[in-house]
C-alpha cells in the first residue's frame, strides 16, 4: 500500500510534478488493459486522467481556479488570482497509437501569469527506469548547445505554413512531432531549437509547457511577440512561439515579413 501523501502540504511546483507523473502513469496502465481500440483507449484516458486530476487539485488546492480541457467550463476561475490548466492527454491521437510524443501538462497560473508547472513524458523514457520524464519549473537544466542547422518542430500531422515558411527563411530542418508539450519540452531537452505554432490552440495546450520553458530561460511569446495571457474569459489561444533567446528576434521578424506580405 502507498504511503499517503499529503497534498495540501506540498509546494505548488511538487504538486505539479507529483500529479503529471500520476496521471501519466494511470495513463499507460489504461493503454496497456488493452481493452480499447485506438479511438476509444484516447477517450477513455482522457477522462480517467481528467478524474484524477481534479478530484486531486480539488482536494489539495480548494481554493484555487481549475480549468481542464476535459472539464465543464466554471466562469467563477475569472475572479481567482491562482488558477490550475490542466492537458490530461495532450497529444490523443498519439497515446492511441502508443507514440512517445504525447504529455500530461499540469500548471498553475497566477494573475494571468504561466507561474508554475510540470509537463510529464510518460513515454520518454530517458532514465531506464521505465518511469517516463517529468520536466518542471522547479528543476532546471542547462540547454544543450545549438547546432549549427537550426530544427523547428511541427506538427506530423498538418504542419502551419507559417512555420514551414519561418523554417525556410532560417535553412531549419523540420522535425514532425505530436502533442504541443512533446515540442515544447524536446526544445528543452536539445531535440530541437524553435517550437512555432500558429494553427490554433487552447490555454491547457500551452500553459504549463510555457512555465517550465520559461523557467529554463527560454523565449516564450505570441507570434506577434506580446506576452501570453492565461485565465482569460475566451480560452483560445491560437499561436505561440518558443525558443531559444539568441533565436526569437530572428523568428519575430521573420513572422512580421510574412504577414506584410500576406
């Protein structure tokens, strides 16, 4: 039996940390039951992830706003100053598919600001343990050096032409990925330099990958260069771009021309 551990005490970065690494585990026993076909298993872990992560925020953190993607929408999270994000599954398609590239994203954001998180890689095995990877905004370690050819990540599925064109004005090699925290986090861990998204997406997709690449001193922006606004009343958050900081002014102009030009 498990010691009980008592959440109310744990720092918030703990509390990330401890919940993705959870969720990710429940999520590869429900894949591993092999109860559901592909398009199944990705619902049912949705949900059986979204389950555990709030009842635990709920628990731990009363008193904070929550919003999941998997979870009804609460307007009363607006008048809170601390509010978790929440991804049970970021990157559905491939949990199906038993892909690697896929996250559980647990962040926590204060006056609007990404302040804390911790985005889980339950596929990721770097250790050998068979444990996954968890990278958090409390544990930071040092990029690796940049190589010579710059890679950008992008969707394997339906890549932005924006990014496809940022690529070819920077000679960067495309690199396919799944779920929005796997491109994020592989910038971190040296798998690519540029993360540049503008084909849509929500604040649960961005959220806690941006605190923990923030954390690591990493660019983090829209692709016009404002900053990124959590706990907004309209939770689309259509682009983002994350990178190193020697590359973002590069990237911004890059951005601006092709949008004069449009």
């Amino acid at each position: 039996m498990s010691a009980h551990v008592d959440a109310k005490a744990l720092a918030d970065a703990d509390l990330a940390a401890h919940l993705a690494e959870v969720a990710g585990r429940i999520l590869l026993e429900v894949r591993s039951s092999g109860l559901f076909s592909a398009k199944a298993l990705g619902k049912a872990g949705d949900q059986t992830a979204n389950q555990f992560l709030v009842h635990a925020l709920r628990e731990a953190r009363p008193d904070d706003g929550l919003l999941s993607e998997e979870e009804k929408d609460n307007a009363e999270r607006l008048g809170k100053s601390r509010v978790w994000i929440v991804d049970p599954v970021d990157g559905t398609r491939e949990y199906g598919e038993e892909r690697a590239d896929w996250a559980v994203h647990v962040g926590l954001a204060i006056d609007g600001k990404p302040a804390i998180g911790a985005v889980a890689l339950p596929g990721l095995d770097l250790t050998g343990t068979g444990a996954g990877t968890v990278l958090r905004t409390d544990r930071v370690q040092p990029l690796p050096p940049a190589p010579e050819k710059l890679r950008m990540v992008v969707s394997r599925t339906r890549p932005a032409k924006e990014a496809v064109a940022v690529a070819e004005g920077l000679d960067a090699e495309l690199v396919p990925m799944g779920s929005a925290g796997a491109k994020a986090m592989a910038v971190i861990l040296g798998q690519a330099d540029i993360y540049l998204h503008s084909g849509g997406q929500y604040e649960w997709d961005s959220m806690a990958p941006v605190a923990v690449a923030q954390a690591h001193g990493l660019h983090c922006s829209r692709i016009d260069g404002s900053p990124l606004v959590y706990n907004q009343q309209d939770v689309y958050l259509p682009d983002l771009l994350i990178c190193r900081q020697e590359h973002a002014e590069q990237v911004l102009s890059l951005v601006r021309t092709l949008d004069q030009a449009a």
